[in-house]
C-alpha cells in the first residue's frame, strides 16, 4: 500500500503538468490567433483597433468599461466572426437591450481554459443557452449587515452562466458559472439579479426555494469550485485540479431527477 501511495504521489503532479500543458497550448494558439487578427484590422484600417468605442447612450461610471464596445468587437470579422459583427449595434452601449443576445454568445478563441468555474443550482427552468452579466457591484450596509448589491456606481464585475441540465419536473437547473472577476459574493449576486437565485443561499436566495430544497435533502449553500489553478509550491508546476461534486450535491441531484412531475 505504501508502495501504491507513492506512486500516486509521483503520477498525479504529472498527469495535472500534462493537463495543464495542454490547457497552456491552447491559451498560446488562442493569443497568436488574436495577434493575427489585429494585424488584419491594422493592415485594413491602417491603424490598430482602439481599447474602447463609446456609444451614444454609454454613461460614464465605474462601470463604464462594460457598456462600451471593446477592441474585440472590432476585430470580429478577422476572427471568422462577421455575423456575429454584423448583428452587433455599435450605436447602442454593449449592455444595450438590442445587443444582449450578441454578447451572450461564446467566442472559443477569447476564452482561457483554465478560466475558473463553479456549479451551482438555481431556482427556475433556464430559458435560451449561455448569459453574460455585467452587473457592477457595490458593497452596502442592511440593517447592520454588509449586503453586496448591484448599482452603477459600484465596481465592473462580468460573469457568465452556462445552463448545464434542466430539472423540468423539479423546476430548477444546474448551471455553471465563469467568473471573469473577482467580486465580493459575485456568483450569488449576479445569479440573483437575473432571476435564477442559488439554492440554499440565505442571504441573496429566495426562502420558500430554499424551504423547498431543503425538505428534499439539501442542508447547505449549492455552490461548488469545481476547478482550481495554481502553482506547485516545490516544482513551480502550474497545477490544474478538478473537483467533483461533494456526495450530499450529488444525492440531491439524483433526487431532482426523479422528482414526480405534478
């Protein structure tokens, strides 16, 4: 057994290096891509994409970065991304009702692989594919509690939700969600600001979905890091883990699953 031990011991910081390896080359293509595809824009405008555009009804706040349309937007059609370019109205501020369905789509080639995530279930059937939040956060006292809100003249945080399996008969889904920010509470407040609040959360959450989830086994805020990076404190190896759901996360899921339609 002591024998086994060690070599699990030696094999799994290589499997991760390997991994993560591969998650490194693929972050290399995606930015040398990006590079080629400025250059495009250079040689057809003569000029490189600026940082930001600003459009008419974009309001200058902190959050300012997030309604206005970014160099990326700008180099779309170089990227293999002119009908997404071209359904884009650069005109109106990118959080702009008329823009949201263009920017909740996913471009592989602005995503790092090793971009955390988490999983978490949340209170309604989610309708359409992935959604990108851009709700600025600030952090506000409530009744002698620190509550973080969204607001204007809070701080830029971006997350986007990937619906991962819907519970029709449950009426809940479990969703993934990429942090591109690192704000206070984010995940729960932006999950509650769309409508989709996260099971078991007693602060941001609804508390009859809670009642309710509770009744069927679920005794804890539904909210997993499923991956995490970080460097080797030895060998300086980035290190890529993945976690699996805890086993009461993954019991109320089976429950979920057969819940009798009403």
């Amino acid at each position: 057994m002591a024998i086994i031990g060690v070599l699990i011991a030696l094999l799994l910081p290589a499997i991760q290096a390997a991994r993560e390896a591969a998650r490194r080359t693929s972050c290399k293509n995606n930015l040398k891509q990006l590079a080629l595809a400025v250059h495009s824009y250079h040689d057809a405008y003569h000029g490189l994409p600026p940082m930001y555009t600003s459009a008419k009804d974009a309001r200058f706040t902190v959050a300012f970065r997030l309604e206005t349309h970014s160099w990326r937007t700008l180099i779309l059609p170089f990227i293999e991304q002119q009908a997404l370019a071209d359904s884009l109205k650069l005109s109106q501020s990118a959080t702009h009702a008329d823009n949201q369905p263009a920017i909740n789509r996913v471009v592989a080639l602005f995503n790092c692989p090793s971009t955390p995530r988490s999983s978490v279930i949340a209170r309604g059937l989610w309708h359409g594919r992935q959604r990108r939040v851009t709700a600025a956060l600030e952090k506000r006292a409530r009744g002698g509690e620190h509550m973080v809100e969204t607001g204007e003249q809070g701080k830029a945080a971006a997350s986007r939700f990937h619906p991962r399996t819907r519970y029709a008969d449950a009426g809940v889904t479990l969703v993934e969600i990429e942090l591109f920010t690192g704000r206070t509470h984010q995940a729960r407040v932006h999950a509650a600001h769309i409508g989709h609040p996260i099971a078991g959360d007693d602060k941001y959450g609804d508390r009859e979905f809670n009642r309710e989830l509770r009744r069927r086994g679920l005794k804890r805020l539904f909210l997993h890091a499923w991956r995490l990076d970080f460097r080797h404190p030895v060998t300086g190896c980035k290190m890529a883990l993945e976690a699996p759901l805890a086993p009461e996360l993954s019991t109320l899921l089976e429950r979920l699953a057969h819940v009798p339609p009403v």
